[in-house]
C-alpha cells in the first residue's frame, strides 16, 4: 500500500506581514519558499527516497508527495518537521499523509483532498514560547528579546532569524533576475550592466520624494491554477505524473521570467535616458517622471519583489509604474505558459484543451508610511475584485485603487456606498473597475481594456485645469445630471490651461470617447440596457497621482524618456 503525504504551508500573509517593514516581509518570503524548495528535497535526498519519482510537486509553499511504504512517510515527516522547527520557527505548515491506491487515483485523491481540508479546518495549537516577566519583548512578535537590528532595535528571536535570510534573499535576488537570457536581454543594448543596479531594501528608496511619494503594493495570481493541477491530477496516470512536476516547475520558471522581463524593462528605459538606440517600450505616455536613487554608487530601481510561489507574486514599486509593471508581468506570464502548452501537446489533452494560463492583479497605491499590512490587505482586496471577471472569462484583469489619506480602507464596503449614484430605482456606476488587461471579451463591455483607460487618461492631460477636474469630480458624485451639466459650462466657457495645445474640439472628443455613444447627450456616462456607468472618477485618480511634479535623478541627470508607448 502507497502513502500520499501533502504540504500546506498555512497563513503567508499573517506570516509576512505581522511586523510591518519590508526587510521583515522579504525575509519571511525566503523562509516561506524554503520550507518546501528545498526543504522537501534536501530531506528527500538525506533519507535516500528520489524526488524524480516520488516527488509529484514542490514550490510555492505546498508539495505533493507519494511514497511506497508508511515507515518511509513517518520517516520523512519527522526530518521535515524537525528542520521546519529549527530553521523557520512559528511557520505552518500542515501536513496531512493518508493511504493512496494507484489503482483509482482519481477516486483516493478526492478522498485525499477532502481530509485535507477536514484537518485544516481543526484548530491547530502553536507552541507558546515562555519567557519571564521582567525580559524585554519584542515589540513585533511579543517574545523575548534576543539581539538588535542594524538601527539598534530591539529583536526577537524570529524576528532575528528574518534579518539573516532578508540578506540572503536580497543576494539571490539580484543573482536570479540579472542573469544572461537571450529572451529579455534585447539586441539594442547588448551591454546593459546588471552591476550598476540594485534592487532597494528600504521602501523610502523606489523612488520620489520622502514624505511624498507613492508606493504600489501589487498581488498576481494565475487564473484558476488550482483548478488545472486538480484536473491534471484526477486526469494523469500514475506512469505519467512526470508531466504535473514538469508544469510545476514551467509555471514557477515562467514566473520569475516575467519578473525578470519587467526588470529589464526598468533597466532600458533607464538606459534609454542617454541611449537613443531601444526601441521596446512597456510603459504608457502618461507615466510622469520617476525619480531615482542612488546608494553606494549603484541606481536602486524603482522594484522590489516580495514574495513569488509558483503563480503567486507580490512586489511592490514606485506608485506611477504599479499599473504598466502589473501588465507587463502578466502579458510576459501569458506567453511563456502559451509558448510551453504548444510544445507539450500531451499536457493540453490533460488540461481538457487549455492553451494558456492568465493572470489577475490587485494594485493599491499608498503612500509610502502606510501600514504595509493594510496596502497589503487592499491589495488582497482588489486581487478579488479582478479575480470575479478575469477568473470566469479566462481574460487577464486589474483592478486598483489609489490611497491618498492614511485611514485603513474597506474596498467592498467604500465601494457600495461612495462608487454608486442612486436615482430613484435607476442605480450608476461610478468606477469601470477592474479592467480587462488586453483585450476585453465582447460579451463584458461594462469592464473595458487597461488600455483604453489609459488613453482617456492621456487625453485628459493638459485639456482641462486641474481645478476643473476636481470640480467634474464632484459633480460625478452627484449624478449624470449635474455632469452634464457642468460638462455643457466647460465647453461654452472653455479655455485650455496655459502652454496647452488643446482646443474645444478635443474636449468635446473626450466626452464623446467616455460617453460612448459618440454623442454629447450622455456626458460622460455610459447609459445602455446592461450599464449604467462612468470611469471620469477612475481617470481623476489617476490625474491626481501623474500630476505630481518631481525632478528627474539618472546618471547623467536626465530622467526617463518621455516619449515611450505601452506595448
């Protein structure tokens, strides 16, 4: 009789996030990565069981295991706990082992899944960790103290284990996403040095003015992932479970080279600064200068990523590129899974014909001394919200949301009450949100392409006042009636903003392209039988973040380059 034994590394966020600083949630996104690759391989290897054969899946937290007889499971889980112990205390990880008969995989995974998730939904105690009543506590964990960071404050013992693994993760970081790969590196700047970049350890450093600047808090993840591996498990034979271990591995691969991707991204438009030669772009005309910083003689870039499991990314960045890196990523991420399931056609007859996998993103955009577990939250938050159409249509989606006071923010409960007008038993939307990254399927036209918002955005750029906005912004509060309203004032008074090369011909265009109906009737409202909406507010959140003005720092004092288009 064989033993399936499953991995499960429970709370991540609680896990990461509960001191609030980036060098503690880095760290802890190392320790969450290792407790299965490599844990579970090296303590594989060490009782002398091969991985190639056993090892149904490992990353991201969670692994698969099946072995020939109980003694080897018991064996096994004892090694792995005892190490899980020693080297990433307070992490958990539930491990649930049970007979499997080859015979029926389908039938016993099933059965597996189901008491899985039984002994998940038992309260599980944690080992308490005694202490005296006269010691120093942590203030982040509540044990006692054990050392000092590099400021000199005050650490607990897992707070102190995260200090050393944020710096070995920092190490592996610029090693993995700066290495040599023909399918990022373009031709036009063979010569990038990966030796003149850094990624930041601070959040101050993405980028902008201190006290100033904005930061996005960005959650990915691939569209019903679980699902696919669910169907592939139920659907393989035990001779074929190499294929669910090579799609493990390919999604994790794919991953990091769509992170890699928008790194060097990063790096030539830098580059492009006192290169004229690229001619790749990924960012919209609409982003506004980036400032960066420099430490120790290296430019830090204006990315950092946090955690990355399999098809589960979290990175943070300067809040104006949140929305084009978010994109890029899961564009990059679509591809790769695509150009793989076409050369391992077996693998699409076992997904039940799936040619590729997409993405959903939730983007909050905070400025930088927000709590980090609140931006993070939000971002949770809005990763849901993408998820409710992109996981349905199978379409990459986003959805954001800008923060420009420090209260904590409840997206679905704001969004019932400050994002909807109520006109007797007529209900308008005030937000497109989430959009469509790419394009948008036929049949969902109430949520438009990331690229069309941008291009209202654009539009919106030195037409109107800014103080004008700001009034249309408060209109569209009040419904479509006193919008069109104040739409009809601004076109019969208009006057462009100084240094503007708009004109009243351009205005009535944008009412016109946000109306959709080509007519001025509706004003910015988009009114037909399935929506009733408008995405002005989305666009007057966007303005108001573009809008800052920043100076440019690169190595030779210029800035970014501002005539770059979003591909």
């Amino acid at each position: 009789m064989r033993y399936l034994v499953t991995l499960d590394t429970q709370a991540i966020q609680t896990y990461l996030y509960q001191a609030g600083t980036l060098r503690d949630a880095v760290g802890g996104s190392y320790m969450v990565n290792h407790a299965t690759d490599p844990i579970v391989k090296d303590t594989l290897r060490q009782l002398g069981i091969p991985e190639e054969i056993n090892l149904w899946y490992c990353g991201g937290g969670n692994a698969r295991i099946l072995f020939d007889e109980l003694n080897q499971a018991q064996l096994f889980i004892r090694a792995y706990s005892a190490r899980l112990a020693l080297e990433m205390p307070k992490l958990q990880v539930a491990i649930y082992c049970d007979k499997f008969d080859p015979s029926d995989p389908q039938r016993e995974l099933h059965r597996h899944v189901i008491g899985m998730d039984f002994m998940k939904s038992q309260p599980q105690g944690l080992p308490r960790f005694l202490h005296l009543g006269f010691e120093e506590l942590c203030r982040f964990t509540g044990e006692p103290v054990v050392g000092r960071d590099r400021k000199g404050d005050l650490l607990g013992k897992i707070c102190q284990i995260r200090e050393k693994y944020a710096e070995m993760s920092h190490q592996e970081l610029q090693e993995k996403f700066w290495k040599q790969n023909p399918e990022i590196v373009w031709n036009e700047l063979p010569n990038l040095d990966p030796s003149k970049y850094e990624f930041p350890k601070e959040l101050d450093l993405l980028g902008g003015d201190e006290g100033k600047n904005y930061i996005a808090i960005i959650h990915i993840d691939a569209n019903s992932m679980g699902d696919a591996f669910k169907t592939l498990q139920q659907n393989l034979p035990i001779d074929k479970r190499d294929l669910l271990r090579q799609l493990s591995e390919h999604i994790k691969v794919a991953s990091e080279q769509a992170v890699q991707f928008i790194t060097h991204c990063l790096a030539q438009e830098i580059e492009a600064s006192y290169s004229a030669a690229i001619t790749h772009r990924i960012f919209p005309p609409v982003v506004g200068p980036v400032s960066l910083n420099q430490k120790e003689g290296k430019i830090l870039l204006p990315l950092r990523p946090i955690l990355q499991g399999g098809d589960d990314l979290t990175f943070i960045c300067d809040g104006r590129l949140g929305l084009c890196l978010a994109t890029g990523y899961m564009n990059k991420f679509q591809r790769l899974t695509h150009e793989f399931l076409q050369q391992n056609r077996e693998l699409v007859r076992f997904l039940n014909a799936r040619e590729d996998f997409t993405a959903c993103a939730g983007v909050a955009i905070v400025k930088a001394h927000y709590p980090f577990r609140h931006a993070y939250a939000l971002s949770e938050a809005l990763l849901k919200s993408a998820k409710k159409i992109g996981r349905k249509s199978g379409y990459n989606a986003l959805d954001f949301h800008i923060v420009s006071e420090t209260s904590r923010i409840e997206l679905e409960h704001m969004r019932a009450h400050e994002y909807i007008f109520q006109e007797g038993a007529m209900s308008y939307s005030l937000t497109r949100k989430p959009y469509y990254v790419g394009n948008a399927p036929a049949s969902h036209s109430d949520h438009p392409p990331l690229a069309s918002y941008y291009q209202n955005l654009g539009n919106a750029r030195g037409l109107i006042a800014h103080s004008k906005l700001k009034e249309l912004e408060a209109a569209v509060h009040q419904g479509p009636k006193e919008t069109k309203r104040l739409a009809k004032y601004l076109q019969d008074t208009y006057k462009p903003p100084q240094d503007s090369q708009k004109n009243k011909h351009d205005l009535e265009e944008w009412i016109q392209s946000l109306s959709g109906t080509g007519e001025l009737e509706n004003s910015f409202f988009q009114i037909n039988e399935k929506n009733r909406a408008t995405d002005l507010l989305d666009i007057m959140e966007g303005e108001s973040l573009l809008a800052q003005k920043e100076d440019f720092f690169c190595p030779n004092g210029q800035g970014l380059r501002q005539d770059i288009f979003w591909s």
